[in-house]
C-alpha cells in the first residue's frame, strides 16, 4: 500500500485497475444524464479503438474520450449538476484552461508529473464541430490548431520535468513565453474556425477544438448522426456508424496492435482522497 500524505491529508495510491473501475463510473453516471436529457454522444479515439479491437480499454490505455456534437455539448455545459461525486469543468465555464470538457471525480486526485495543477479522474468530452468541403482548407485547420495547443500545452507544463535533458530545459525559455501569449487568446484563436462552419448547417464534422489527428478526424455528418452500440467494458456505448472510416483517418491499419515500444501509458498517478479505500 503506498500513502501520500499533503498538508495533512492521507491519500491511497490507487491500481491501475481501480483507475479503470472509477472511470467507469464516470461514464455511467454521464451516460445516465446524458439519457434522461436526450443528449447525443458517442465514443471517440482511444475508446472506439478498444471498443472495436478490445471491447473495452485499449490494455495499456487509462482514459476515456467521449465526443459531442456541439448542440449537444454546450446544453450540456448549462444543465450538468454538481455534486458531491462529479461536477464538469470547460473552457466555457472559465474553470479548465482547454476547448473542450471534462467530468471530474472528487473523491480523487491526479497528480501530474509533466504538468502543474491537479485535479481527480475524468473523462473527456470533445465538441464536435462543422468543417469545410474543401480538404486542404481542413488540414490547413487542423495545422493551425495544433500550433495553438502546443502553445497551451507549454503554459501549464511543469518546469524541471521533461523527457531528456533539451526538453527540460527548453521549457524554462518556452513556459514564459506561452503565458506572455495566454491561455484565453490560445482558446479564443482555436475556437475561431470551430466557430465559422456551425454544426448545423455543416455536411462534414470532426473535433476541431482538440484533434490530435488532423484531416483524418473529419467524418460525414450524416453518417456519423447514426449511432452503433458497442461494447465497452461489459456497457453497450454508442459510437458512430462510420467507425470503421473515422478510426481509418486517425490510425490507420488500426485492428493491428501497435509493437510493444509504442504501446504508452499516460504514466497516471493517482490517489484516493482522505485514505479513500482505507
């Protein structure tokens, strides 16, 4: 048993197992509000991926990415409750410094070795957002977001901590500069072209604010609007009916595993409030 003690406050290391176990029931208690209000949202990423190759988490995945299209996202954002187990943090609601949502455990805590802030277990939550017909103006998108998340990325990174030498030290240099720009103009400049083909009226779709892929991300409205029930961790979760094109763009060959040096962990550390389980 290993126990970390803050200020006082005694906290249990959690398993990998335990991690999973409370993840899912994150996403059963989202699921459930997501069903009583009529809100639409499918598996994404990662968690397509093992639902459709594992029929569950990825083995050596820890996380859960949830995607939403944006009507569906921002009622969410008005009507999710706190309580005492789970509330949700966004960009929106001025309480998370990221273009998308998360669902917090807490009862838990995470503590981050490349990043400064804590925060408990989640899941998240992408809005889905329209795109362009034209696909170089979607990698031209994409491109240029991924300039503005790195720019985020560097903002909250933690000084001292890095994989090699350059990169420690680089971020002394970098952090300074990233917060010099700033987390609200990074957010605003992404939101930017989420902004300017509304879902609605938009033939094709894809997680604009966050996506990690590029122009593979892009799918279909219409064909992504149909739901597939998958099973993800013994729970039938819904996922896109054009999965097998979507995980295509992201991954490629994805029914093949990945070798074993490529197979990462998030490296999560997390603990259970006040002895938790104790």
């Amino acid at each position: 048993m290993i126990l970390l003690h803050i200020g006082g406050i005694i906290m249990k290391k959690m398993t990998n197992t335990e991690i999973k176990q409370e993840e899912l029931k994150i996403l059963d208690n989202f699921s459930d509000f997501c069903k009583k209000n009529s809100l639409k949202y499918y598996l994404c990423g990662g968690s397509l991926l093992g639902a459709v190759r594992h029929n569950g988490f990825i083995p050596w995945d820890d996380d859960i990415d949830l995607m939403m299209p944006r009507p569906d996202y921002e009622k969410l954002l008005k009507m999710y409750p706190k309580s005492d187990k789970y509330y949700i943090v966004a960009s929106e609601l001025n309480n998370f410094d990221r273009p998308f949502a998360k669902i917090i455990d807490q009862a838990t805590i995470v503590k981050s070795r490349y990043k400064d802030g804590d925060m408990g277990l989640w899941i998240d939550v992408f809005p889905i957002d329209g795109l362009p017909d034209d696909i170089e103006t979607v990698k031209y998108i994409y491109k240029r977001n991924d300039f503005y998340r790195s720019i985020l990325k560097l903002s909250n990174c933690k000084l001292g901590e890095g994989k090699g030498l350059i990169k420690k030290l680089s971020k002394f240099i970098l952090k300074p500069l990233a917060n010099i720009y700033g987390v609200k103009k990074c957010i605003k400049e992404i939101e930017k072209y989420a902004f300017i083909y509304p879902y609605e009226e938009s033939e094709y779709i894809g997680v604009v604010t966050n996506g990690l892929y590029g122009a593979g991300e892009r799918m279909i409205k219409k064909e992504f609007e149909i739901p597939v029930d998958f099973l993800f961790e013994g729970r039938i979760m819904p996922g896109p009916s054009c999965w097998d094109s979507y995980l295509h763009g992201i991954y490629g060959e994805y029914m093949t595993l990945p070798p074993i040096e490529k197979r990462k962990t998030h490296e999560m550390e997390a603990y259970w409030k006040n002895g938790g389980m104790l």
